[in-house]
C-alpha cells in the first residue's frame, strides 16, 4: 500500500479470512483504510485461484493503513491478536491451509521490536494455555487482491454475514474475549481482555504523539490558552488519555471556565487521575496525572462551581474525545448510560 498522507503508517497481517480481518479493522479509530491481498510467499501476481491452493507460500493478509497520532502500532495489534486465534498452526476456524495461517510481517526494525514484545506479552498473559504459532515475518511484498474482494463485507453483506457465521471465528472470539473486549475498536494499551491502561515506550510514544502530544504528556508542557482542540468543544461524549485510552473526563461535568482550556469539574473515573505539588512556578500548584498512561493532564484549581468547587483545568494535547454516539464502537458503551439519564 502506498501511503496516500505523509503522517500514515502501514501495518500488515495474516488472520485467516481477509473478509473479516479487512471488516474488524475498518472499525478501528485512526484507521483510514484496510486493503485486502496476498504476501509472504514466491509467486509473483498471484491469484485467489493460485492461493487457495495452498502451495504458493503466500498468506491471505490485509494492510492496514492507520493515524499514528491516534492509534499506535502496538494497539493495531492489541486489535489482531483479539480477532484471531493465533495458536491455530493449520488455519483459521473454518479455513484449512497454510495461506489461512495468522502471522505479522513487520516493515521495518522498530515493528519487529514491538510485535516480539507484544507477541512475548501475549504468551505470559495466560490467555491462551496453548503456544502462541503466529509468526513475526519480515515484509517483502504485498499483491492487492481482486477487486470484489476489497470490503466484501460492504459489497455483499448477505453472503459475507452467512459466511463469517457459518465460519466460528466469532463464536471463538466471544468465548475467548468476552463480546465487549474482543472488539478492541479502541485498545488504548489495554492488556489482553482486562479493564486496565497501560503505557507504550518511548519509542513507541514518539511514533504515536504529535510534537505538542508528546511534550505535554511526557514533559510537562502547556498549550497554548484558546488555541487547542477541545476548549470550545460542546459535544456529548468521554475524553480519555491520549497514551492508555483510560476514561478521564465526561462532557457531563465540562463548563466553560474562560480561561481557554478544557476545564471540569471532577473526573469520570476518580481513580484514573492522581496529583501531587507543582513548585516548577512560583506558586505551589496541584498536578494532575492519569494513573497508567503516568501522562501530565494538567492542574486543578480549588476555583471551581458548585457542587465540587473544582476547576481541572487541562491540556487538549493530552486527551481524545470520544462522542456518545461512537462509545461503544470504541469499547467505552458502559458509559452509555450517563448520556441516556440526561435525556429521561
């Protein structure tokens, strides 16, 4: 795939099926496109006809074309390794052969990094009781598919729909992850179908951060008052940490503070977010943090309106919001319900 904006990074995976890697994947925030094809093996233009049979050494794989600003390389596979079952050495559910068999073809040395550290993480999570097979692979090239088959499941739902039922891969998926977890529409860093935050490296920051992101989060820094993303942001929705995905802050509890940032009254989830004394000015402020992503959010201030008298006064940079109406497409729908209460 050829990358159509400068700030667009390629992935490339082999789950099995593409129709449904390629179907998983376009739900993913920061995702701007998926293409469906063959790579891996010694044949040059192959053919779905010449895959199928197995003896081409290519696998059935999609490239991923994604935001690092809003999805990292280590959360596109949080999200792989949640719709495939990578201790299948044969195949993919219904899908027999070696083309069917799962495996990341890293494109350069900082990929291969994180895919063996996320495949390690996988195997110690105690997820699987079988070994984890899915192969790291160095990228060579990739062949596009035909073009029926680029987002099957759009071009023909029914037969798609029929086949992906028929297939088991969701009936696995949901025993394994659980309905909520296995969409990892949204990874934010979380660990392998479990409610907490983690932090990528440094590394991976600084892929995934823009400049601004990346000095207010990591070092401390300020931006610019009525200049930022969300100050004059009056939509329904959740904000989270920009580095874990841990929810933060709810529209519910944002007021307008006229001083030209974000500003609430309390958390959405108090125990994502920890202080502790400022001295960097001359006078003593309360820093806020969020608990896993470890990300400076900003300060809050004892100025605030009724009921909390709290003003949390924060950096955009540091956060992303997540309307209502795309919540549970990013795994966050349990927070659905405050919304719902507003309108009763």
């Amino acid at each position: 795939m050829k990358e159509e904006q400068t700030n667009l990074k390629v992935a490339t995976l082999a789950g099995g099926c593409f129709w449904c890697l390629a179907a998983d994947f376009e739900k993913v925030s920061g995702v701007a496109k998926v293409i469906s094809g063959y790579t891996g093996g010694q044949k040059e233009n192959p053919t779905y006809e010449d895959v199928t049979t197995g003896t081409t050494g290519h696998y059935e794989a999609i490239q991923v074309c994604y935001d690092p600003s809003k999805v990292s390389y280590h959360q596109i596979l949080g999200v792989f390794w949640r719709h495939v079952d990578p201790t299948d050495p044969g195949g993919q559910f219904a899908d027999r052969g070696p083309q069917y068999r799962t495996a990341v073809f890293y494109h350069d040395e900082e990929q291969k990094r994180i895919a063996e550290k996320s495949k390690e993480d996988l195997e110690k999570s105690g997820q699987f009781t079988k070994p984890i097979v899915t192969l790291i692979v160095k990228f060579s090239r990739f062949y596009e598919a035909e073009f029926y088959h680029q987002d099957y499941h759009r071009k023909s739902p029914v037969r798609y729909k029929i086949y992906r039922s028929g297939s088991g891969r969701d009936q696995f998926l949901d025993k394994t992850w659980g309905k909520e977890t296995k969409s990892g529409a949204n990874p934010g860093g979380k660990p392998w179908g479990t409610n907490t935050y983690s932090k990528p490296d440094d590394a991976a920051l600084k892929k995934m951060l823009t400049p601004l992101q990346y000095e207010v989060t990591q070092h401390e820094g300020t931006e610019l008052p009525f200049q930022n993303e969300y100050e004059d942001n009056k939509r329904e929705g959740i904000c989270v940490d920009i580095v874990s995905g841990e929810p933060l802050f709810s529209s519910l509890d944002k007021y307008d503070s006229g001083t030209g940032w974000p500003s609430f009254t309390k958390p959405l989830e108090p125990e994502n977010v920890t202080t502790r004394e400022d001295r960097k000015l001359f006078a003593v402020r309360i820093e806020v943090r969020s608990k896993h992503g470890d990300s400076h959010l900003g300060h809050v201030f004892p100025d605030g309106p009724a009921p909390t008298g709290q003003r949390y006064c924060m950096n955009s940079a540091a956060l992303r919001f997540i309307p209502k109406e795309d919540l549970e497409k990013e795994g966050y729908e349990e927070y659905l319900k405050l919304f719902a209460r507003k309108s009763e």
